[in-house]
C-alpha cells in the first residue's frame, strides 16, 4: 500500500546489481529471511531491515575490519535507537568481552550471557558468506523469535566478532513497535537455551566446514 514494489522495480530497472524477488505469498520472517540468504551473492552477506539508517561508509568500514580479521566472520558498529523523528533514543555499544574472546567456548559463552535486548546488534553487521554457508540459515523451532539469537550464536562458536566503536547504525522505533514490546514466554526462553546445548556439541563440525 506505500509503493514500495514499484521503488524496488525502479531501483532494479536503474541497476542491474538490483534484483526483486517478490513471494507469490506471505512466508513468515524465518522463511523470508532464509530465502535472501539463498539468493545472495558475494563474498560478504548485510541484513537491511525496514527503517534502518545507514552511514554512507557502514559498508566500507565493516568490510575494512574483516579484510584486517581474517578469524573474524562478523562486523558491526555502535548503532543508536532512534524514534520516528529521528531523535536517539539509546546508544548501543557492543560487547567489548566477546571481542576479546580467543576460544569459540569463550565466544559462546560470552554471547549466550549478552544483555538479551542488544543482541540484535550485530544481526545488522556484515558477515562473511563462507560463513554463512558453514552455519546455514535461520531454524524455526520452539524457540520461536529467538531464531536470529541462534544463528548469531552459531557464527559466534566459528569465529570472531569485530566492532567498529563510531555510531554508523541507526536503529528506528515506532511508537507501537512490535521489537520493545514482544515478550517472550517461558517455554520459547527454556527451548532457546536449550538450543545452545546442541549447538555446542555441534561445533567441531561447523568449524571444520568452514
């Protein structure tokens, strides 16, 4: 209803690195997101959710920090909470002790204990796509919105995580929006660490896929 098929056609039409992929019905999240992944091209893979404000240099900068971290699969930056006019809200920072982690037990724990509510930070960072491949897409499972967790997670037991300390990211909420308002229940929370379990013991064979 706001245009936005025909701005992504007219983008596609001025740039043959633009490509649309319209689903002839509703997916979900997990599917939908599974389906850009399978799509992608490319040495490195950037989610681009709806309303996000970018630096012009986000990308260079990100790639920059994986070029110079060749045990790094994930970059990302400080991204500040805006609200509809654009007014910051919070400052996101990172985690400055997963990035010191050495060991994917480190780096697993670290992540698994991160403040729930800033670990959709690095899901806006660029990824490299040999990673990518070696973990897989988003799972559907009991742990419901927890899905993205998980993955990072995953990328977490492979290799590092880099941060680039300047704000380049913008984060916008709407009066309403379903992100700081969702609650999880027990049964998704208790599905969600027990997942860590099994990806855990599952790590040898991601790092030597990848």
């Amino acid at each position: 209803s706001d245009g936005t098929p025909d701005i992504c056609h007219a983008y596609a039409r001025r740039d043959a690195r633009c490509r649309v992929e319209r689903h002839a019905q509703r997916m979900g999240w997990i599917a939908n997101y599974n389906s850009l992944l399978r799509h992608s091209t490319g040495d490195y893979f950037l989610w681009v959710p709806h309303d996000d404000v970018y630096d012009p240099a986000y990308v260079g900068t990100l790639v920059a920090l994986l070029e110079a971290r060749p045990d790094a699969v994930l970059a990302y930056a400080t991204t500040l909470a805006i609200d509809e006019h654009g007014s910051v809200l919070r400052r996101f920072a990172g985690h400055a002790a997963l990035h010191r982690a050495t060991t994917p037990l480190q780096r697993g724990l670290r992540y698994l204990w991160w403040t729930e509510n800033e670990k959709f930070i690095p899901f806006r960072g660029v990824v490299r796509s040999g990673a990518i491949r070696a973990v897989g897409g988003l799972e559907p499972g009991p742990w419901g919105v927890y899905a993205d967790d998980l993955w990072l997670f995953r990328l977490a037991l492979l290799g590092s995580f880099v941060h680039e300390a300047r704000p380049l990211c913008r984060k916008r909420y709407y009066r309403g929006s379903v992100s700081p308002l969702h609650r999880h229940t027990h049964g998704q929370r208790l599905a969600y660490l027990a997942a860590h379990v099994l990806l855990e013991e599952d790590d040898s064979r991601l790092r030597s896929a990848y």
